[in-house]
C-alpha cells in the first residue's frame, strides 16, 4: 500500500474538561491523506511530545499561546521522517522535529521545522533533553537562577522531563542539588542514577517544611518552580538572601477550577531580596541553537542522562496525557506513533 492510499489518523479534542481531563475529552478520527505542496515535506509522525503545558491551552482562556479549538487536531511537539518531498532543503528519509498534529502523517513547510541529527542521540531526545524541556531546564537554570559552587539548589517536579535536567545542570556547575518528587521510586532513581544530593518523596514526608529544612541546613539558594502550590510554599520558607527563584511552571494547579489561597510570599521575597521570574523557553528561541550544542556535549560526555517513558499508539496519546498529572511517568513522557 503507497502512502497516498493509506488514512490518516488524528487526535481531536472534542470537549473542555472540569478538573482533571479524562478520555472522553478527546477522539481519535480518520481523515484523508494530506498532499504536501511546493516547499512543503509528508512526514510520517515518530514520536509525539505530551507536556504539562498542553492543559492550560485546553481550557477557553487567554494564555502566553493560543488555547486548542474544539474539534480540531491537537498539536505539539513531533518528530516525524520525511517521506515525501517538495523542499530543496528536506529529503526523504530525514528525521525532523517541529511543532505540529497528533496525526500520522503532517504536510509540513519547511520553515515549521528543523533537520534532527540521528547520529548524536535516539531522534526521541528532540523532544526531551534535546529538545524543548532540556532547552527550559538549561536556560531557566543559568540565566534566571544563575547557580555558583556550593549553592542549594531544590528543583520540585525533579523527576520530570525538565527536573531530571535542571538537577544535573545545577551538579555539573558545583551545587548540592536536592529534588522534591511524588514516590521512592523517583527520588532513588534522582539520587542513585543522577547524583542528586538528596530528593524527597512529598506524598510520603509527615511534615515537608521539616524534612526540607533538614535537607537544606544551609538554606535555599535557587528554586526551580515546576509545581507551584504547597510544596512551593514550604521551598520559599527557607529562601537564603539573593535567592534566585525561576518560574517555570504550576502542575499542581492546572486542573483546579477555582485557585486556592496560600501563604503571601511577597514578604519573603522582599525582606530576602530574592529574585523570583517566570519564564516561556520560547523566549530565548534565538539561543537555541546554542543551547542545543551545550546539551548535547554533556549528553555525549555521559554528564547528562535521561530516561523516557514511551507509550505506543497513537490512539493512547490522550491517556499518556492524563498520565501526566497522576505523575505516570519518571523523566520525558512520549508516544510512539510509527
């Protein structure tokens, strides 16, 4: 069967949940094969990038990117092989990485995409360390938190695709690095496979604030925010004066309805004058390619290590999804499309 004879699957969002979403919110449908035109390339989708940042565009609100229509192809990171061309600057057979459809096959212009390297690491990473969550954890680390020798770094969501990266990064420039993560699974694998200094279970901690203190005897010097909530009003507690705090992102409030109240933290910022910054990864898109290079050295140098949870099927990229905020997976969560 040719390429042009063959359906083309594609995930549909269908419905905007209350709370958490579940499957119902999404459909999986078939569709006619796209044809690529002048200056476009046919992909066949690899793999597929699910990210804690796809449920804000899920809901109706206005948000740093456009939220996802109803009834229309939701869209990500992908990286798919070429299979048919009509670039000068694409052929078949090259790996690719862009922001495209959960479908499995994407008619791509060439300016929405850039060549993946297979030679250098498993196409995959173009997604994870490689790629959008390692580019977040580098810049947001360096740039924002700045970290020097002997500093305490805490990185909440430490087992995730950007928390794996920011605690290695922050070990590689000299820091005692501890993790904040959700079972003794994830803070072994952060302090016997990553080097992290010490990593705490938060579900299984009595107290936070005092098993925290005791991790941190010398108080926090960066906070790298991946959760928000609770646990981050605990890290803040134990801020040190010109402590550098990078926002990077809420998963612990994504699918509440209404935003609870919680502890003021203005205060401790400024009798500390710490620093606290949010921050989209898109807005250093002009160093990527910078970035890219550095991550990749430590990737080869065996001083950075990843893991990926891989989901085949596209029909389970929703449930992958959802995966996500029940904390399924340790490191990068893809699907395995093709």
């Amino acid at each position: 069967m040719t390429v042009q004879q063959q359906i083309n699957r594609q995930i549909i969002l269908v419905k905007r949940p209350t709370g958490i979403p579940d499957e119902s919110c999404f459909k999986l449908a078939t569709t006619a094969m796209p044809q690529p035109v002048s200056g476009q390339v046919l992909l066949r989708t690899r793999f597929l990038s699910v990210d804690p940042y796809m449920r804000g565009r899920i809901n109706d609100r206005k948000s740093y990117v456009a939220p996802f229509q109803l009834n229309e192809v939701l869209n990500g990171g992908v990286v798919g092989e070429v299979v048919e061309s009509d670039s000068n600057e694409f052929a078949r057979g090259d790996f690719v990485v862009g922001n495209l459809g959960w479908q499995d096959y994407f008619s791509a212009d060439e300016k929405e995409i850039r060549k993946v390297n297979p030679d250098i690491a498993p196409v995959s990473t173009a997604l994870g360390v490689l790629g959008m969550p390692g580019l977040t954890a580098y810049f947001g680390l360096l740039d924002i938190g700045q970290p020097m020798q002997n500093e305490t770094v805490v990185v909440s969501g430490a087992a995730g695709a950007v928390g794996t990266v920011v605690g290695q990064i922050a070990k590689i420039h000299g820091c005692r690095v501890v993790g904040i993560a959700g079972s003794d699974k994830k803070t072994k694998y952060l302090i016997d496979e990553l080097g992290f200094d010490a990593a705490i279970n938060y579900r299984a901690a009595p107290n936070l604030g005092v098993v925290l203190k005791d991790s941190c005897p010398n108080g926090v010097d960066i906070y790298f925010d991946n959760v928000g909530g609770e646990i981050s009003d605990a890290v803040i507690s134990l801020i040190n004066n010109n402590a550098r705090i990078p926002l990077c992102g809420q998963i612990s409030l994504y699918n509440e309805t209404q935003i609870p109240t919680g502890p003021r933290i203005q205060p401790q910022l400024l009798t500390h004058s710490a620093l606290m910054k949010g921050f989209i990864v898109r807005n250093y898109a002009d160093r990527f390619d910078k970035g890219i290079r550095q991550l990749a050295v430590w990737v080869q140098e065996k001083k950075l290590k990843y893991v990926e949870n891989v989901v085949d099927g596209l029909e389970n990229a929703p449930k992958a999804f959802i995966g996500l905020f029940a904390g399924e997976n340790l490191g990068k969560q893809l699907v395995k499309v093709s």
